[in-house]
C-alpha cells in the first residue's frame, strides 16, 4: 500500500524546469549566451493550447468543419512553456512590433532556433520518448 501513494497529488513530481540555451545572439554583459527557463505543461494546459489551435474552415456547401492547425499548436506549446524571458512582456513584444507570445517567438529566433526550442519542449513535456521504447519499458 505505501507504493500505491506514490500517486498522490502531494507526491508527485512538480512541473520539471529547465535551462536551455535556445540561440547565441542573446548574450548578457560577459558576452555569454543566455539561457531561456522551461517548464513543462499539464495535459489540462495541453487540451487548451489544442483547443485554441483549431480553426473553422469553409466547406463546399458553406458548412463549416474544424481543422486543427498544428503549427499553430507546436508554436503555443513552445510560448507556454517558456518561462523565461517573459513572452507576454508588453515592451519585448514592442520592441518586435508584435502582440503574443506565438507572434513574438516567430519574430525574434531564426528558424533552426525555433525548431531546436521545440524540439527541447517536447522533450520537456514527455514527448521524447519513441512508443517502441515505452513498451520495451512496460515488457520489463
């Protein structure tokens, strides 16, 4: 019984955080790269970000059906889990000529600095993990 509370609310493990340095063109006072600050979701942020990355599309007879934009997705995911700077930060975003965290991330990284923070995110919220190795896991 006492592995079974292991499970408890109280027991489980907090949000994982991280450092993580997404591009070397962001540099403190030394000249040193700074790192981002990272944390993970919970699948109850997970289902919103998913909700709010579905769009309405037309249809032929003017119906319209739901499609799910996974760049917009992926793009809200990464924006949610850094903490670090601060992406809703009303001057950063000014200082881009943007307005959202998803708008900002788009403007300030170049493409690879992007695809590399999500890369790092996903892994941060369990998705590093190949489905083959989870059964492996569970056979063991």
């Amino acid at each position: 019984m006492s592995e079974f509370s292991a499970f408890f609310a109280q027991a489980a493990a907090i949000e994982a955080t991280e450092e993580f340095i997404v591009s070397k063109r962001f540099k403190d006072k030394e000249g040193k790269p700074l790192p981002w600050k990272l944390r993970s979701i919970t699948e109850d942020e997970n289902q919103e970000l998913r909700k709010a990355a579905m769009k309405k599309v037309k249809g032929r007879n003017g119906a319209y059906t739901p499609e799910f934009d996974s760049n917009e997705y992926l793009a809200k995911m990464v924006g949610a889990s850094v903490v670090y700077p601060n992406l809703k930060d009303a001057e950063l975003q000014k200082s881009y000529s943007v307005r959202g965290a998803e708008a900002l991330l788009r403007k300030m990284l170049l493409p690879g600095e992007f695809t590399a923070l999500m890369e790092h995110v996903n892994a941060l919220n369990g998705y590093d993990q190949d489905l083959n190795e989870l059964v492996d896991d569970v056979k063991n």
